[in-house]
C-alpha cells in the first residue's frame, strides 16, 4: 500500500461519505418510538464524526497524528499531559470537573495542522499566549465550545495531544464534548486508576475504540506499590475480552506532586519515549492514520445501519398510524354513502315533508296506476306547492347533516382509541389542532351548495326540453326534491324501479323525473347528483383528517431507509480495505517490556 491514498482512489468514498453526512444530517426520528431517542443521538454523534474526523484525515493522511488523552474524573489527565511535556500546559486540581476546555498541544512546526477548521471545525480556535511558558493559560477565558491550541516545542512534530474533559463528567457538554474529541482521535491515551479501571462507563468508550480498531494506549494511574502486576494482569484481562489486547500499559505508581502539580519526569517516560517512538516514523504515522480512518469508516457503516433500522420502526409506526386515521375516514365515507343510499334519509321529517309535498297516500298510489298521466299533473303539482317543497330540502338537509357530523365524529374517536395504542401516536395527540367548532357550519354549506347544483343541473337538463318558460321558473325546486329522493332511496342506482322506501315515495319521485325527463336522463341525472355528494363529503372528511395526517408529516418526510443501506453497504465494502500492520514496517503498538511492567517505577 501507498505512503498517501490515491486521488482516484479516495473519491469514490470521499463521495459516498459526503452523501452519508448529508443524509444523517437530515435524519430526524419524529415517533416517539422505542429508541428514537438513542437513535437521533448515533445519527448526530455519527455525522460529526464524519466531519470532525473521517473527511479531513480521508484528504490528509500526512497530518500529524491527533492522540486525545481521555478518560474518567479525577483519573489524572491533565497531570499527565503536564508530564509529558515537562512542564504545566493544562490545569488540574481538586474540583470537577477540572477540565472544563479542550487544550491541543502542538509543535509551533504543526500549527497550521490545527488553526484552521480542518478537524472538528463545530469548535473555535483560541491560541494561547506565551507559547511554552510554564504556567497554564486561563483556559476557562475562551469559551465553551472553543479548541485552545498550545504550541509547545516539546510536543514532538507530526504528532498533537489533546487534553479532553471528563468523559464522566457531571456537565452534560462536557461528556458530549469528551464524545466528540474522542471520536475524532487518530489514537486514544485512555487513563485511569487502579480503583477505577472496572467502572462501567469508560468501557463503552473502549469498546467503540475495538469497533474502529483504533491504536489504544491504557494509562494505570496511581498504582499503589506492591499490586502493579496484580492490577496490571487483571486489566490485560479485561482488554483482551474486549478485543484490546493489544493496548500497551502504561503504570504510572502512586507518587507526591511537586510544588507546581508536576509528576517525576521519569514516572512518564515510557509512555513519552512511545509517543515520541510513533511521531518519528513518518510511514508508520500514515499507517495508523489510514487504518483507525478505515475503521472509523466501518463503524460509520455500522452506525448508519442502525440509523436504517431506526428508520424502518419510524415508518412501520408512520404507516400504522396513517392506515388507522385513513380506514377511520374511509369507514365514515362509505357510512355517509350507505346512509345515503339505502333509504335511511327517507325517514321520519323527510318522509313526512315529502308525503305532505306530493299529496296524500291515495293520490300517490293514483299516480302509480296513471303514469301517462303525470305530466298532465306536472303543473298543478310542481308550480302549486314551491314553500313544501323547500322543506323537502331543509328536511334532507337537517337529515344529511346529521349522518356526516356524527361519521366524522366517530372517526376521529376511532384514530385516536387507535393511536392512544402506542406512545408515538399519545405523544401526537398532544400536539393535535383541536377539531373546528366551525365543522358543523361547513357541513351546512356543503350540503346547501350540493341542493343548488342540483337545482341547476334540473334548470340546465331542462332548457333542453320543450316545456314553457312558466313551467321551469315554478317546478325546478319540486324537480331536484324528486331528484334528492330518487338519490337516497336506491342502493342500485336507477335500474330498480321496485325499490321503493316509505311506502312507494321514492317510486313516485323516480317516475315524475322519469315523465318529465325520460329514463336514461334521470339515471344520468342521479349518477351526477350522487357523484356531486360523494365528492363534497370526501372533501369534508379529508380537511378533517388532514388534522391527523398534519402530524405525521415530520416522519413522512424522512429518507428511505434503503437509502441509508446504500450508503452502509458501500462504506463497508470501501472500510474492508484495511491497511496490514502486521508487516515489519508496522508502528511498533507497544510491548510488555515498556509498556506492561515498569520495574523502574513500580511501587
């Protein structure tokens, strides 16, 4: 493998990581679902990192490597980061947290590494004054969410330290940004003390260091004299169950500060030597470089799967809740139009007022056995009862609007029992636009501008027949309140003439239009009327159950888990090509003789 990565090489999977970044930044999980939480917070963490680490080591494998010294409070960090430079560069004390400010230790050689936005470009830059001096700079003055840079000449060159805070730490930012730092490392100083090597938090972060197959040094801090092997070995043990055993152990025993906070310089020196060891091997630095980005790049992928998994119970939630508003309005449509089919409007008021419009029963049952003679009764019946004839339509009215408010009524009781079934749709509900008072009111209106295109379509099916000026202006009203009937009282359109509700009502209405307009007329007049009426309550109920679709917009906006997939899938094909550290030209990871046992400084 090359010393630097390809151009041609590097733009396929600059390409596809790019693509990646943008996609988890667009990534929300809206439904209160199992683990939405968990998942927003990988797809942000999993974004920064692409940002903070994998596209600028992805385009300079030849920056000096970024060795992040983290681990829990109090474990002593910043103690020995002042050790291995030999002199005070970050505070340390006994109040927590103690590093409150990310500090990055540089040679003045490597600044231009580290003073633009190249990595973790979310931060700001503050650089210290006085370069070198011996006393720490005030790193509390510059801010959170600032990077202080150091330059100091005994950091050597192609190699910067950062000082992280607590991973542990009782801030909430200041775990996030230990996260953050952690996750743009190109190798981890992880320290900790005898007392504290087991706690459970730190090992998470040592586990991601196995997933990224990151280089991992483990500081033993304040090792009382006559247990190093003893601690030594039992941490071995729990690197090697963690697929870390490779890490190099550093003990560092239990020792006095001197007046200025500052270790024995000779407490420190293996692990100085070995830092030092890796920044002198300009080959061996682009090695390790290139393999935790390779592994940062399989972890990426790793990460994005879960995200599409994530993905996939946000849209199974989304499509069960949508599906629940969706049937419920559906179920209310098709009870609107079987109410309004089946006879159920041609009772009680409408019945009586349309009884009273067209006569007694007898002269009902007269007009059946005489229909040639209905267009002779036309006039007197149509032009001499027009004030009947609008109660006919207030009637149907009252009658229609009752059925559509009640259907949706029942709807909307019918989504919500169904999304109170989950937290996702109980968390909706609580941000659901109340329902509008003004509901009933537009059914009205509905329903009143249905009648009048009924009353012109009568008017215009009308100017087409011969009949007088006089017999339109006086019979179009009890025309359309024969044609409402017609259209309630069959569920077979026009076909049957022997359905009839209401002891032959409808009969009659359907054998007036037919003596006024002919048969295939009014059938394609009932057809118009019924379509005109489904077409307004359909409009009715989607405005109302828009209010519920309103709220699941958030998760149906969001990028198709496949998509995701695409992205994972390549990004482990491309992260499989690792580079092969195992050859003689491999950075030494440590050994048991410098790193493991310091018979020198064991205590």
């Amino acid at each position: 493998m090359t010393d630097t990565l390809p151009a041609a090489d590097a733009q396929p999977l600059l390409a596809t990581l790019r693509q990646t970044g943008e996609a988890l930044r667009g990534l929300s999980f809206p439904l209160a679902v199992h683990g939405a939480d968990s998942a927003q917070l990988n797809a942000s963490a999993t974004a920064a990192q692409l940002e903070d680490y994998v596209l600028p080591r992805l385009l300079s494998l030849d920056a000096p490597l970024l060795a992040v010294v983290g681990g829990s409070t109090g474990a002593g960090k910043s103690t020995l980061v002042n050790a291995i430079v030999g002199h005070p560069v970050t505070r340390s004390g006994a109040i927590r947290p103690t590093t409150r400010q990310p500090v990055l230790l540089h040679h003045p050689a490597d600044g231009h590494w580290f003073s633009d936005q190249r990595v973790l470009p979310t931060l700001s830059r503050v650089r210290a004054v006085e370069p070198g001096t011996e006393q720490p700079a005030d790193t509390l003055a510059a801010g959170a969410g600032a990077l202080l840079l150091r330059p100091d000449p005994m950091i050597p060159l192609g190699l910067a330290l950062l000082d992280a805070p607590d991973l542990d730490s009782i801030a909430d930012e200041n775990r996030r940004l230990s996260g953050q730092l952690l996750a743009a490392a190109d190798l981890w100083v992880f320290v900790t003390t005898a007392n504290r090597y087991a706690d459970a938090v730190p090992w998470k972060l040592l586990a991601d260091a196995a997933a990224r197959d990151i280089l991992l040094a483990v500081v033993l801090d304040r090792v009382p004299a006559g247990v190093e092997e003893e601690v030594r070995s039992d941490l071995h043990t729990l690197l090697a169950n963690a697929d870390l055993g490779h890490a190099p152990i550093f003990i560092i025993p239990e020792l006095p500060l001197d007046p200025a906070g500052m270790l024995p310089a000779d407490a420190v020196d293996p692990i100085r030597r070995w830092l030092r060891a890796l920044a002198a091997d300009a080959t061996g630095r682009q090695e390790i470089a290139r393999r935790t980005l390779y592994g940062a790049v399989r972890s990426v992928a790793g990460r994005v799967h879960d995200a599409a998994d994530a993905q996939d119970e946000q849209h199974t939630e989304y499509l069960r809740l949508r599906d629940a508003a969706t049937r419920a309005y559906d179920d209310a449509l098709q009870g609107i139009l079987e109410s309004t089919q089946d006879g159920t409007l041609l009772r009680g008021e409408v019945l009586a007022r349309w009884q009273d419009f067209v006569g007694t029963g007898e002269f009902m049952r007269g007009l059946e056995s005489r229909v040639g003679r209905v267009r002779d009764a036309m006039g007197s019946f149509l032009t001499g009862r027009p004030t009947r004839a609008v109660t006919v339509e207030t009637a149907i009215e009252t009658g229609l609007h009752a059925v559509i408010v009640e259907q949706a009524a029942q709807a909307a009781q019918k989504t919500e029992h169904s999304w109170r079934d989950g937290d996702a749709g109980r968390e909706l509900l609580t941000g659901l636009p109340p329902g509008g008072d003004d509901f009933p009111a537009t059914v009205a209106r509905e329903i009143r501008a249905w009648q009048k295109d009924l009353l012109d379509l009568v008017s215009s099916e009308g100017a087409n027949k011969r009949f007088t000026a006089r017999m339109l202006s006086f019979g179009v009203n009890g025309v359309a309140v024969a044609l409402m009937v017609v259209v309630f009282a069959s569920t077979a359109g026009l076909s049957g003439l022997e359905i009839g509700v209401a002891g032959g009502s409808a009969v009659v209405g359907q054998k007036l239009l037919e003596a006024v307009f002919g048969e295939d007329a009014v059938r394609r007049l009932a057809k118009s009327a019924r379509d005109n009426l489904q077409r307004r309550c359909e409009s009715l109920l989607l405005t109302e159950q828009q209010r519920y679709l309103t709220l699941l917009e958030p998760a149906a906006r969001q990028l198709p888990a496949d998509t995701l997939r695409a992205y994972a899938r390549d990004l482990d094909s491309r992260g499989s090509d690792k580079p092969d550290l195992n050859s003689d030209d491999a950075p030494d990871r440590g050994d048991d003789d410098e790193g493991h046992a310091h018979e020198g400084h064991g205590r």
